[in-house]
C-alpha cells in the first residue's frame, strides 16, 4: 500500500437508484470535499451517476468522465466484449491513479451500491492494493423497485436470488423456479427472453416491471403487459414470494408439514385422484446420456424431486414445481414424492446415474414401507422406476471395458453399513477374483476408508490388480487414469471420481485401453 501522507484516498460512493433525496449523508459529505470526481457514462449518453449528484459536486472539483468504448456484446476487440472492457478499466485506473499519486482524494460515484452490478468493482479491483480506499454503500435498485411495487418481497423462510436478464432463458427459467422470491436485473433488450422464463417458471403472473426505480417518470406495471420493445436498460423484474403456501405445490410447506408430521389439510384423496411416482436416473451427468424415456416421464409430471444438484438439471417449463433439497434427506424426498403423488399430481423423484443403484428408488421403497405403517393408503401410489446410465458403466466405457467379466457395485460409505461387513465384501469380492467398483470413494468426513480398502486388498489379493480412477465421467473436466493397487494414491481421488479395481484377468493395451475378458482362466 503506498503511504498515506504523499498519496490521496480512493472513495466508491453509492448515490442510491435516482433520487437525489436517497443520496446518503455521508455520500453527499465525501462528494461535497472531493477533489476529483470521477463517474462513468455510457456510449453517447450523459452520465446518469453524474445528474443525479450534480447539486453536490463543488465547483473546484475536476471532474474525469470514464466514457464506455461500448455498452453492449458487438465489438471489433481482438479479445471481444470483455476484452475490451478490461483494456477499459485499466485506462481509467490509470487516469485515477495519477490524481491519487499526486495526493487528491477521488471520488468514484457509483449508481446504487458500488459493489452491487456497479462498474466500480472493476476500478476497485485494480487500486484498493495500492490506495487507501473507502466503500460507502448505497440503497440498490433492487431496494427503490421493491418500494415501488409496495409489496413485501420475501415472508417468513423465502428465498430471494436476484438474477440477470442475460441468463439463457432455460438457466433463468430453472433458477427461477428454484427460488420463491426474485430480482431480474439487466433487461433492455433480454426482456423477451426474460418473459418467457417466467413463463416457463409459473412466476409470469406475479412478476412485476419496474422502470426508472424513483425517478420521475417511474414506471410500475405487471410485466405480462410490458411492451418488450420499449425496455430501457434501467428497469428490472420484481417477483415477490408467495409465503408459506398450503397447497402441494408449496415446497416450504410441504417440507414443514413432513418435519412436522401434520396431516394433510383437505382429507383423504380418493383413489381415483392418485397420481405416480416416477423414481427417474439421469444418468452420470451428459445430458444426451439421459434416456428418451426418462425426458418423456420429466416432460409431462407436475412436480421434480430430488438433490439439488439433480433438480437443477431438469429443465424448467410451465406446470413444473421443483422440490429440491440437500443430500441427507432421502426419506423425506421420497415421502414428500408419494405425498405429493396421494394428492393426485405425477411425480418425478430423480436421481443420479441409475436410480436403482445406490439411487432414490431404494430410498422411495424405504420411505413408502414407514409410510404404510402409519397410513396403509400409500399401498394405493404407483411406483414406476425408470432407469438410467449408471456412472460404473460410464467410467468403464471411458477406458474400454473393464467391467467387461464378472463385476459387483460397492459403496465404499460406511454410513449405512458398518466396516466389518464391508471389508468382509471386499475380501470375498476380489479373493473370487471379481472387478469392483467403488462408489463414494472418499470423502472429507471419510477420509481414511479408501486407504483401508486398498491395504485390506493388498493383503488379500496381492499390490497388482489393475485400478482405474475415473473423476467426473462424461463432463467437460472429465479425466481418467490407470495404475494398481499397491500404487494406488489415496490423496488424489475424492467424491468426484469412481474407483474400478480390476479382477486378476485385466488387461491393458498398450494405447492405454483397460479390458477384462469374458472368460475365466
């Protein structure tokens, strides 16, 4: 950092959204005794962050106009749109650093907040490592909108996620419907796109367009109605949350209700109204590794269940409710489905690679098993597995066939199943000279059970059976290697990758290709 008696401080100042009235007072003090100001203005534009604090610039102030070389994605850069904004940012560093070298405190007004979307970030990436260096927040857009629409934004546990417009519409769609309330920020020529996800979301409705959020001339109207060649860049989305919902489509409800265990509001559900569940493998990751019959069964069912990770890689459309939630909660997944299922709509309860191996559909059977014990009705939900591409399979079609002979699927997590048994497994596995997968390798609260499992294999079978390590098969970081079991290094495979240790037979090609044959002897 440069010393702060010969060099001026660096001051990211938010004006608020267009109100001169919503300038802070701080803000309006470090503007007031700045000796530079500095503010950016878009291609033939004046600068909006300027008109807004102009009554607060002194008259003494020099003044550095930061004009964009481009304000949209068409350029001749040689490093495109992006390319050119950086060469951008460092021509206005340079052009603020010599006022902050020459002892002259600067002022970066910033619409909204400096941090949020503000173009800011980019100065302050550079100077803050060099410059004593100030953040003054202001009150966001998303703020001044969300007063404009006078409705409350996010009630009791809403998730809010503010996206932008810029989103491909099925990402936008997906995110949207993953959150219960939203901000969609960057419109002007996305708004098209933007509709459409909402659309695809089930939010169309409840959205609401907000343009010039607290300037005059502000605009407020259902975004349904927007005149989508008319959006200025300065507007943005408003999605307010529905609060805690009663109905089945309401993940917040459905999940109190089953933490709860309170019953069903409305009664029974006659069994005619009794809808499927559909316990679906996506397979290990590729999207065109997901079976026709699979993308039919999520085409057509009312809600998708599941993992997160696994929700998010269902396409958003109209009519689909998503129901995701973290990884430790099988049961419950698998109780909401069938509940969801008793009140009458199709369910898709997915799962990664295969749903039958080490997948949902065990955990739907678990669940609906409890649930017969409380309420023998659920005998009345149809279970309807679909298969998928199982991450073994891949893994071993990504380096040949080493799972070509005889070969058992092991989940080497001791989570369900206590070590003895599963040493007792691996022991009588590959003394019958059986290949083995291994799902779930390792993982940071199992640091220690792959290393186990490959001295206990050494021991029994011996340092060189052929091992093939395989991390996140069939994606773009998608890698594999080979070596054995005495060499086997614990320290580089984590929960991303597929362990296959091979039976006594198995080969390697001298191009690298790993094969085990058919045949015994």
């Amino acid at each position: 950092m440069s010393d702060e008696t010969t060099t001026g401080r660096f001051y990211g100042v938010g004006i608020g959204p267009g109100d001169p009235e919503l300038i802070t007072l701080k803000a309006a003090r470090l503007i007031r005794d700045a000796d530079v100001i500095a503010y950016h203005a878009g291609a033939g534009k004046q600068s909006l962050a300027r008109s807004i604090a102009a009554d607060l610039i002194p008259d003494g102030a020099i003044e550095e106009e930061l004009r964009y070389p481009v304000t949209t994605g068409f350029t001749d850069h040689p490093r495109g749109y992006y390319g050119a904004l950086a060469d951008f940012y460092d021509e206005c560093c340079d052009r603020l650093e010599a006022h902050l070298a020459a002892g002259r405190s600067v002022v970066v007004l910033a619409i909204g907040d400096p941090l949020f979307f503000g173009s800011f970030m980019y100065v302050h990436d550079r100077l803050s490592p060099r410059y004593p260096t100030e953040v003054v927040p202001g009150i966001t857009s998303l703020s001044a909108a969300t007063a404009a629409v006078a409705t409350g934004l996010c009630r009791h546990e809403d998730t809010l996620t503010v996206l932008p417009g810029t989103l491909p519409v099925p990402e936008l769609a997906r995110r949207l419907a993953d959150t219960d309330a939203a901000i969609i920020m960057k419109l002007g020529r996305t708004f098209a796109g933007v509709r459409e996800a909402l659309r695809q979301a089930g939010m169309l409705e409840r959205a609401v367009y907000v343009e010039r959020a607290s300037y005059p001339g502000e605009l407020v109207m259902p975004a349904a109605e927007v005149d989508e060649g008319r959006v200025p860049y300065m507007s943005l989305v408003v999605v307010p949350g529905e609060g805690l919902r009663d109905d089945a489509a309401g993940r917040a409800a459905d999940f109190a209700r089953l933490t709860a265990g309170a019953p069903d509001e409305g009664g029974e559900p006659s069994p005619s109204s009794v809808g499927t569940v559909h316990v679906v493998g996506l397979g290990p990751g590729p999207d065109h590794w997901l079976t026709p019959q699979a993308s039919e069964v999520l085409a057509r069912v009312d809600h998708v269940v599941g993992y997160a990770p696994y929700v998010a890689r269902v396409p958003q459309r109209e009519g689909l409710t998503r129901h995701a939630s973290g990884n430790s909660v099988e049961l419950d997944r698998g109780r909401l489905a069938l509940d969801l299922a008793r009140e009458g709509a199709d369910v898709a309860l997915v799962s990664g690679g295969d749903a039958g191996v080490f997948g949902m559909a065990t955990a739907l059977f678990e669940s609906r098993e409890a649930a017969l014990s409380d309420d023998p009705g659920y005998a009345d939900v149809p279970v309807d597995v679909v298969p998928g591409v199982t991450a073994a399979h891949a893994a071993s079609a990504l380096v040949g066939a080493v799972l070509g002979g005889d070969h058992a699927l092991v989940n080497l997590s001791d989570n369900l199943k206590p070590w003895d048994v599963l040493a007792a497994r691996l022991t009588a596995l590959a003394t019958n000279d059986i290949s083995i997968a291994l799902y779930n390798p390792r993982s940071r609260s199992r640091p220690d059970t792959l290393g186990a499992a490959r001295d206990l294999l050494v021991e029994a079978v011996g340092p060189d059976r052929v091992v093939v390590v395989a991390r996140h098969v069939g994606r773009d970081e998608e890698s594999s290697w080979v070596t054995t079991l005495g060499e086997l290094d614990v320290e580089a495979v984590d929960m991303g990758c597929l362990v296959v240790i091979g039976a006594s037979t198995t080969r390697v090609t001298d191009d690298g290709r790993v094969w085990t044959p058919r045949s015994v002897g």
